[in-house]
C-alpha cells in the first residue's frame, strides 16, 4: 500500500507529530511504500534512517515566519505546498493509496487537503485537535479560561474575542476556516476521519460529514514496561505541560498551595510568573526533554492535569498510567476517559481549586496512592497504547477505508 502522511512538521514538535511521525516509520518498517510530506524542518534522525520518503517544502511554522504577510497568506493558502502535493500524488494509484493527515494547521494549509481530495484518493484524518470545527481549535474562550459553546463560524462566534492573541488574529482564523471549508474541503471533501478518544469523537461528531465513517486508534506513547514506581516513597505532585490559562497551571498552584505540598511544574510558557506568586515554594523546571519528563513522572506520587479546556487525548495522562502513576484530573478534558474515577486516580471539578486540593489531600494517605498506581498501571497495560498496537489497528483501518 502506498501511504502519503501529511504532517506540517519534519520533527517532532508535539503529540500529534509524534504520532505521525513514529506511525510513519512504523509502516515503513512493515512494508508499505510511505511518503512523509512537510513543510518545516528540520527532518528528524530517525526519519532520515527509515525507509520512509520525506518531502519537505522547507517553509515557516507560521506562527514563528517574522514576514507577517507571508505567514497569513500561507497559512490560508499554502500554494507551494499544494503543488507539491499534486507531484506526489500524480505518480501513484488511487486504489492503492491512502492520504492521512495528521497536521496541516501550522504551515501546510488546507491547500492539501483539496489536491488529495479532488484527485479521487482516500483521505483519512486523525483530529488531533478541533480545528475541523473550530477556527481557534480549541472550543476555549481564553480571556474568560472557559470552554466555549458557540456555534461555530455563526456571528456570535465571530463577534467573540476568545483568541488569546486578540480579536485580529481571530478575524484571521475565522478567515482561514471559511477558506478551509469552502475551498480546502476541510471537513466536507473527507468520508473517513480517526478519533483518538470518545471524549473527543462526542464533542466533533455533531461537525462531521453526514455518513461519516469514525474509527477510533489510541495516540502511540514510546515507554516499555517495567516494574511500576513506587509512588507510596514519592512526594512530589507533578503537573506536565505548557504553562499557559488553558492548561490551568494556576489552578495547581492555587490548590498546591492550600495544601502545603511538594509542587513540580514540568515545563514553561506564559504563567510562570503567576505560578511563582501563587506558590512560592513550588519548582518550575522549564522545557525538558523526554527522558528528564519521565524522570520527573518517577518522582511523583500523582500527576496532576488540570487543564480547563477539552483536549482530545493528553499523552502523558498514559505515560503516567505506564509508569504506575495515578492521575488527579479536570471533568471537563479527554483526560477524564483515560482515568476512572476513584479507582485509577480522581476527576475534579474543572476550574476549581478547592476541590482539586481536597482530591491531593487524599493522596497524603501513601497507602491510597500505591494503591490508585497500581490500579492505573494494570489499566493501562491490559490495553496498551504502544506503537505495535497503534499500527495493527492502523492497518485494519486502511483495509476498511479501501474496502469503503
């Protein structure tokens, strides 16, 4: 099978890249003829090793092009990359081919999209996020830090300055939506969609193509097994991401701080300084790599995830479970589906500081927490996400797309 993956980054530069990426060269690796297009380098070593084909336009993450009239036209409209699009595609069978988007927000445009669809290739996307439906992609009212429940592209939803860059850049991505829509074809051109939880599938569903078929594949996260941390000796409580009003790292601060407890914040961005002010005993790490992330999962007695807004499947809520640590979550993320309450961690209610501190103070019973690890660690590998098990079901998805 020829597998043409499209993703806007050559590296891996989230979770959504990685899963690309690594799915790449996994299929590679099974045989299947797999081209990568891109747009921003660099290429990663483990791509260039492969036996996967890696075609990069060699352009901008927009958000980072300092030529501001370049990065708005591109990101509606990548023409470069559309034309080498066409190239790709123009060479292979429809009937033996299957286009996967994974990324294209961030460089590649919908213009992609278009080139696949009206060329008759099946097309299979994984919604890594909500930019089908949303132009922000998020569902999330920022200046407010809660979830948005306009209708999309209606006049409320134009009319509201949710984006946390200002009403401008939300003009601009209600722009680039109705382009991605009307002209991309994003999501109407495309019958076959992957959704990484239920969570997500329940909040888009209602903004996919009529007849729609929905597959489900669990993200792919890399740890092997090995013997679970023993949490019952840990005392930190660690939350893992950016810093910034939708991840609710003030929330953590607040409720850590109530508490008194040992706080770790892994990671960076925006909120540094509040977090510093709410809790001025707690320890920020800045960006770290994998290998120091999972150092620090090994050291906590839970990972906290407070995120206020929906998400679609937070990797390191299941790095945690693989290692034997619970989590303490938000009601209203993705992350609650990977959780079950009381048994292999706790959900909180979203945005509330009070009750999130009163499910960390249940985790100083060191008894309560080995045995919630535990519990999250068999869960987890009775059914797990690794890259194996991602792409058998991949390929099952394939053979029915092509079946379709």
């Amino acid at each position: 099978m020829n597998v043409v993956v499209v993703n806007d980054f050559g590296h891996v530069e989230g979770g959504a890249s990685h899963v690309a990426l690594s799915s790449a060269i996994g299929l590679a690796t099974r045989g299947h003829r797999v081209t990568l297009l891109c747009a921003v380098g660099p290429i990663m070593s483990e791509l260039k090793d492969s036996n996967v084909r890696v075609v990069c336009t060699q352009q901008y993450d927009i958000a980072h092009d300092r030529n501001r009239l370049r990065a708005s036209l591109q990101g509606v409209w990548n023409i470069k990359a559309a034309w080498t699009m066409g190239n790709i595609l123009r060479p292979l069978d429809t009937g033996q081919t299957i286009v996967h988007l994974h990324g294209w927000t961030k460089s590649l445009s919908s213009s992609v999209v278009r080139e696949a669809v009206v060329r008759g290739f099946k097309v299979i996307c994984t919604l890594h996020d909500y930019f089908t439906a949303c132009p922000t992609g998020g569902f999330f009212h920022h200046p407010s830090k809660k979830i948005c429940t306009l209708t999309p592209l209606s006049a409320a939803c134009i009319r509201s300055a949710c984006d946390r860059r200002g009403y401008l850049q939300k003009l601009w991505r209600v722009g680039r939506q109705i382009v991605q829509q009307r002209w991309g074809l994003v999501p109407g051109g495309i019958r076959n969609f992957i959704c990484i939880s239920q969570f997500s599938r329940s909040i888009l569903n209602p903004f996919l193509p009529t007849g729609s078929n929905v597959y489900w594949n669990s993200n792919v996260i890399s740890l092997r097994k090995s013997e679970p941390v023993q949490v019952d000796r840990n005392d930190y409580f660690v939350m893992v991401g950016r810093l910034t009003a939708g991840k609710g790292p003030d929330i953590f601060a607040q409720a850590a701080a109530m508490l008194g407890c040992q706080a770790i914040f892994v990671g960076d961005g925006e909120f540094r300084d509040e977090i510093e002010r709410a809790c001025p005993t707690a320890k920020i790490t800045g960006w770290c790599s994998t290998t120091e992330v999972v150092g620090y999962l090994r050291k906590a007695r839970v990972l906290v995830f407070p995120s206020l807004w929906y998400e679609a499947q937070p990797l390191v809520v299941l790095e945690a479970a693989a290692l034997g640590v619970a989590a303490i979550v938000s009601d209203t993320s993705a992350a609650r589906d990977t959780v079950v309450d009381g048994k292999t961690g706790f959900w909180f209610r979203s945005g509330d500081h009070h009750d999130l501190s009163k499910k960390m103070a249940m985790f100083e019973d060191r008894d309560l927490a080995k045995r919630l690890g535990l519990a999250a660690y068999e869960h987890y590998w009775s059914e797990p996400s690794d890259l194996e098990a991602h792409l058998r079901r991949l390929e099952d998805i394939y053979a029915r797309v092509m079946r379709s």
